[in-house]
C-alpha cells in the first residue's frame, strides 16, 4: 500500500526566517535606546519578550504558531548620584513624582529639577513638579542673590517629600506608584503615562536631597545584546540563502 507522502509548504521556512529578522529588529530598537539613555537620570531600561502564540487557521487546513512581542519596564533602583544641587530629589524605593504637562498629569523617576522664571520647581523640560496636586513655588528671597546651593538653601525635603522653607512646612511632594505597572507606558522626554492603571500613594520609599538616581541601564549587558543580535542576523540571513537555494532546486526538479 503505498503511503501518502508529507506535504511541505516551500514558503514556510522563508515565512518562519522573516518574522525572526522583524522580532530581531524590535529588540536592537529596545537595546539601541537603552544605551542611548545610559546617562539619562532616572532612566528605566526597556526589555522584550517573545510569546508563542498558535493561530486557529492558516487557509482551508493549516495552523501555524507564531510569536508576538511584549515590553516591559525592568524598575530595578538606579544608583544614587550626589549632586550637591538642593532642587535635585532621588527617589529610594517605589514611587514616581507627577509633574503636570500641557496634556494631563504625568509621572517621572527623574528627579533633576529647576526653577522656571516663575520661580516653579520644574523638570528639565518646564514641566512644573507637583506638591500636594499643585506646582511647587519657591520664594524668591529664600536665598542670596538668587542663587540656591546646599549651604544657603532653606529649602529642606524631608525623606517622606515634605518640602519647608526656613522650618515651615509648605506641602509635600506627590509621590505614587500603581496597582499595575503593565498598564504604566513610557510617553518620551523621560515621563511615563497610566493606561488604566490605578494610582496609589507610594509608602516604601525615601527622598534624598542633593542626589539624582541614574540611569538602570547595565551597558555591559546590553552590549552582550547587540553582540547576540548580530549574530542572530547572520544566522537568518544563512538561513534565507539556503532557503532560496533549496526553493530554486525543488522548482529545477519539478520542471524536468
């Protein structure tokens, strides 16, 4: 009795090949941006993940799996930098500060604030930071000639945000943190944004006056990445030759 013989799809391996390289592609835009922000303070490193997923029907009889790609925040704590700057605040522990943006609330890791010309305490951006849901305005006389350093600053944070000017207590800086960081995407310039997620007054945490957390990027690790990358894209690139060159034999032996 003769047995039916197996039924190859000649394209699939091509198919299989070219959603490697696209998957590959996603993370050397994860890695390169890493690197790029390892002097970011603040800077939360970005990962990848790829999930296999089988698909009901391919066409009339086939099912195919295929892989799809999920982000994730790795929140690990940043080293603490001293600054010496008494408008720099670094959070230890869980938490972000909300800064008001022209589109809403938003949150931030970054603590390398300023002093707009309104006297606001601001991020790098002008975004002014908030204190009990307001922007936090320093007096102009509080210092000499204007310029504020850690000796002639009466502006004190206390490691639980509360912020005094000459011993008076004049609010206490919003620090939250959320019941599913899943929900909690990255909006650019260093702020993130809820998607649904539910904000929560942040407990387990401290505030240092004078420091910045730096950026959690491991550069080591992510150059041991883009190694790996490149070498993954040698090896599609293999495979899609030798794909091609058995697709172009099967086709001569057909033809004969």
């Amino acid at each position: 009795m003769a047995m039916d013989g197996i039924r190859i799809n000649p394209h699939l391996g091509l198919l299989e090949a070219l959603e490697a390289a696209q998957l590959m592609d996603r993370r050397l835009t994860v890695t390169a941006n890493n690197l790029a922000n390892v002097d970011t303070p603040g800077y939360k490193a970005d990962s990848i993940a790829f999930i296999e997923i089988l698909m009901k029907k391919i066409g009339p009889k086939y099912k195919k799996i295929y892989k799809e790609s999920q982000f994730f925040i790795k929140r690990e704590q940043g080293v603490l930098e001293y600054t010496g700057n008494p408008l720099h605040f670094a959070i230890v522990g869980e938490g972000f500060f909300k800064v008001q943006t022209p589109n809403g609330v938003a949150y931030t890791r970054a603590g390398n604030f300023t002093l707009d010309r309104e006297r606001r305490l601001v991020t790098p951006e002008g975004y002014p930071v908030l204190a009990n849901g307001t922007p936090v305005v320093v007096d102009p006389g509080m210092t000499r000639e204007g310029y504020i350093t850690m000796e002639n600053s009466k502006l004190q944070v206390s490691p639980e945000g509360i912020l005094s000017i000459d011993m008076t207590e004049i609010g206490r800086l919003d620090v939250v943190t959320f019941d599913d960081y899943s929900k909690i995407r990255k909006l650019g310039q260093n702020l993130y944004v809820s998607d649904g997620a539910q904000e929560i007054r942040a407990e387990n945490y401290e505030i240092k006056q004078g420091y910045i957390e730096k950026s959690n990027v491991n550069p080591i690790r992510e150059m041991v990445n883009l190694i790996e990358i490149q070498r993954t894209f040698e090896a599609i690139q293999r495979s899609i030759r030798s794909l091609d060159e058995e697709t172009e034999r099967l086709i001569t032996t057909t033809q004969r």
